[in-house]
C-alpha cells in the first residue's frame, strides 16, 4: 500500500483521480470535431492561467525542456546574443541549450540560492544588442524565484528591444505569471508540475512580438516550428499526431484550476509552502533561498548540516518509507534535499510528508526533535495558514 503515498518531488507531481481517468480515452481521430474540442479549451485554458489576452498557446509532444527549444528556435537566428542569469541546475541547462544551437550567450553569474538582478541585466543590456533576454521564473534547484516585472523595467528602462522568453516550468498554474502585465514575450511550461498530469507536454505562449520574431528567425526547427503548429491548429488539427489522452487530461486539469480559482490556487501553494518554511524552522535548518522574499510557494530546497550528505535523507526516504523526495542538483547536490509542494496537495498530505521527513532525518542521526516541524506546520494550517510568525 506504501505506493499510494503522495510524491515531494518537484514534478512529477500528484495527479488527481479525475485529471487521471481524464488521461485514458479511446482512440480518436485527431481531425475530427472531437479532438478540436479538447484543442480548444487547453489553449484558452492555458491562455487564462498565463494571464494572457492575447497569447497564441502552442502543446507540442514533449517536456518543458522542449519548450526551452521551442522558445528559441522560433524567435532566434544563429549568433544571436542572449542574456541569461544563471542560478540553478535549470538556468544552467537553459544556457547549455543556447550555446548548443550557436547563440551568443552572455551570462549572468548569480550566486545559488539568489534571485535574477534586475541590476545586472539593465547594465549588461546598456552595452550590447541583446536579441533576447532568458529568465527562470522559478529556479527548482534552489527553490528560488525571481522578480521577472523587475527584468522587464530593467529591459525597458535600458532602451532595449530585446524578447522576453521565460521559463515558468515550476511555478505556472502554481505560483501568480503574469504574461501581459510583466512584458512576457515567451512563457513556457511543461505537462508535469503545475498542471499535475504525466510528463509529456511542452506547453508555451507567444506574445504577438514573439510571434513577428518568428518570421524573421533562422534557427533550425521543425518538429517545434509554431507556424506549422498555427497553421494546423487553424483546421482545429495538428501537424502530426497530438498525444490525445495527455491534452485530455490537461482540459480537466484546467477546468479544476480555473473552477478552484487562480488565487485560491497560488494562495493555497504559499499556504502549503509556508507550513513547510515553519517545518523546517523548526528543524534548525535553514532553506538554500538567501531571503524571505526570493522563497518558493512550490519548491523548498532545505540546507543540511555541513558534513551531513543531504542526498541519503532522499535515499532512505524512497527505501524505508516509500516516500519520494528530491535530491539536490548541480552546486548543491548533497548539500540540499528539496521538498515538492506544488500541484495537489492538502495540508494533510504535507503534514505526512513533513512527518516522514522527520523519521528519515532522526533515522539518519540528525539533531532533529519528532513532531517539531510536525507541529510548526500544524499550528500554522490549523488556522487556515493565517497564523502569524512569532517575534523571533
Ligand atoms: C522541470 C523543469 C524543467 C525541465 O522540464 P522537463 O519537463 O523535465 O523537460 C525546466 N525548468 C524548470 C524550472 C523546471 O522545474
């Protein structure tokens, strides 16, 4: 029965039993009227949750890793210069994918466990012609997330021109992303956090300064070519084969995100995030995000004691309690273990698996009392997450 017990893993996350069901459909033909109404609903669906007017929504068969490929295949020409901030394990793999397809990265190095400067991007962008400007919404790494308003003024107020393309993997459907409002030019997500369905889908926005840049753009591409996926999608088909049961799963998932409602959502991630801030508090611990307000409503990545290697407390986890954790990557592989609390999750959920997080850390030797993050999180859910933080 141990493997009815809910992930902390940062993706995949948690399915629902009704977007799961949602998933298993018989086969269809893809140019039927019957797959244009599950087409439609997942762009609007998606288009809403962006908060997006005017975005075209492109689900192509991949992950959010695609997306990346597809935000910059389609918008860029080879020896373009991107301006990217690197402060995790996913920044960096973004960075790696540029230099891979011949841009011109120019890289902002950030300290882990730091947000994006906006400071730095203004001053970089004063001297160069930057094509695009590259930002991880919310480094999964690190539990990190950054202020991409702030990269937009700091875009703007540099005089440049250059697109917006950021990466939301971990905290679309999560955590508040503001296409319109921040300036966005590309979002991009995948299948398997927020929208809480198994990995599959490369998930994106164009802006329409996204969409003109594609005209003009010549990198290589062609299974992630948006014109292709424009022109199929304006038959209500595709340019190849869609993976039906994945996209039906996302129209439930976004009827249950939308019928929740996206404040309720993003207000119940803090909530959940926030009993784990006190969990871990509690613990003596520390969290790898350097201040309050660059934390992570989906992902805490949690310090461990110098010495100590963070990696066995996911090891132990997965083999004596049968509960998934996350491993640290990159710079802070074993000094950090992360906890997912992203996509469906109850405070009771959390509870049990801040609960297993204590036997594993005791198990392991740690200097951590049971029941004290247990009860940190309790005090704080049993008011509804309204419970203010003691004076320190
Ligand atoms: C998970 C993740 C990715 C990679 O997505 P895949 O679906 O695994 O390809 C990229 N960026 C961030 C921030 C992520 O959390």
């Amino acid at each position: 029965m141990t493997s009815q017990n809910p992930v902390f893993i940062p993706g995949p996350t948690n399915m629902p039993e009704a977007v799961r069901l949602a998933c298993h459909v018989p086969t269809m033909d893809h140019r039927s009227p019957a797959f244009a109404e599950i087409l439609h609903p997942c762009l609007d669906g998606v288009r809403t949750v962006l908060k997006s007017e005017t975005a075209e929504i492109f689900i192509f068969p991949s992950t959010g890793t695609g997306g990346w490929e597809a935000a910059i295949t389609n918008t860029l020409s080879p020896g373009d210069r991107v301006l990217v901030g690197r402060n995790g394990m996913f920044s960096h793999r973004w960075i790696d994918m540029c230099r891979r397809h011949g841009l011109d990265v120019q890289v902002i190095e950030v300290p882990w466990g730091h947000g994006l400067p906006a400071d730095a991007y203004e001053a970089a962008l004063r001297e160069g012609d930057v094509k695009a400007v590259l930002a991880t919404h919310n480094e999964t790494a690190t539990g990190v997330v950054s202020d991409i308003a702030a990269i937009r003024r700091a875009t703007d107020a540099a005089g440049s021109d250059a697109l917006l393309l950021v990466d939301g993997v971990s905290s679309i459907g999560s955590m508040d992303f503001r296409m319109d409002e921040w300036g966005v030019d590309v979002a991009v997500t995948g299948s398997q956090k927020g929208f809480m369905l198994p990995a599959g889908l490369a998930i994106v926005g164009f802006s329409e300064k996204a969409m003109a840049a594609t005209r003009a753009a010549k990198l290589p591409r062609t299974f992630f070519d948006v014109g292709d996926m424009a022109k199929g999608y304006a038959g209500g088909a595709y340019p190849y084969t869609p993976p039906v049961g994945l996209m039906n799963g996302l129209r439930v998932s976004l009827d249950m995100l939308l019928s929740e409602g996206l404040e309720n959502v993003f207000a119940r991630h803090h909530r959940m995030a926030e009993g784990v801030r006190r969990a871990v508090d509690a613990w003596g611990l520390d969290l790898c995000a350097a201040s309050p307000e660059v934390q992570s409503d989906s992902v805490s990545a949690i310090r461990t004691p110098e010495g100590f290697d963070a990696t066995e407390i996911v090891t132990v986890a997965a083999r004596d309690y049968d509960m998934a954790f996350g491993v640290g990557l990159g710079e802070v592989a074993g000094k950090v273990f992360r906890i997912g609390h992203l996509g469906m999750l109850t405070d009771a959920m959390m509870l049990s698996g801040l609960a297993t997080a204590e036997m594993v850390m005791a198990d392991l030797g740690l200097d951590v009392t049971l029941g004290s993050g247990v009860a940190a999180a309790q005090a704080f859910y049993r008011h509804g997450g309204k419970q203010q933080k003691a004076a320190a």
